[in-house]
C-alpha cells in the first residue's frame, strides 16, 4: 500500500501538536468526534468539539474549508465542499 502523500498549501502538516487537514473532498468521511479535535489549517487551527460532526479524507487527515470550517467543509461562498452534505 502506498503510504498518503503529504498536503500542500492551506493543509500542509507541520505541527505535530496538532491533527493533519485536507482537502480531498471525493474521499469524505463523516466522523463523530469523541473529544475535542484540533487540526493545523492555514497557519491557524480548525477545533471541532466533543460530540460535533466533522469529514476525514480516505487516511483519516480532517477535511477543512474556508476559514476552518469542518461541518461541513465550506468553500468561499458557504456551500458545502461534499457533495449530499449540508
């Protein structure tokens, strides 16, 4: 199996403090999250609370929208990034 390749841009992981984003869309997971989750996104961080729904991409990095958003995932407009999603 071929090991996921790094994100680049608004979703590149540096910090090791924090959870991995992404932004592969078709690969939509929806999770429920069990605690509190923090993903690194454009130099700032995405939280998603105890409880609240969030997608992860096929190897599990938190998809993450215009200015952090997780659920869902939005673009600039404020529509979904996901399809069937809102």
């Amino acid at each position: 199996m071929e090991a996921a390749k790094p994100m680049q841009g608004l979703w590149a992981h540096t910090n090791p403090d924090l959870l991995p984003s992404s932004n592969l869309w078709n690969e939509a997971i929806p999770q429920v999250a069990t605690t509190e989750l923090k993903a690194q996104y454009g130099g700032g961080v995405a939280k998603i609370r105890a409880g609240e729904r969030y997608f992860t991409d096929g190897v599990g990095r938190i998809l993450v929208g215009w200015h952090g958003t997780t659920n869902p995932p939005s673009g600039m407009d404020g529509t979904s990034m996901i399809a069937g999603s809102s």
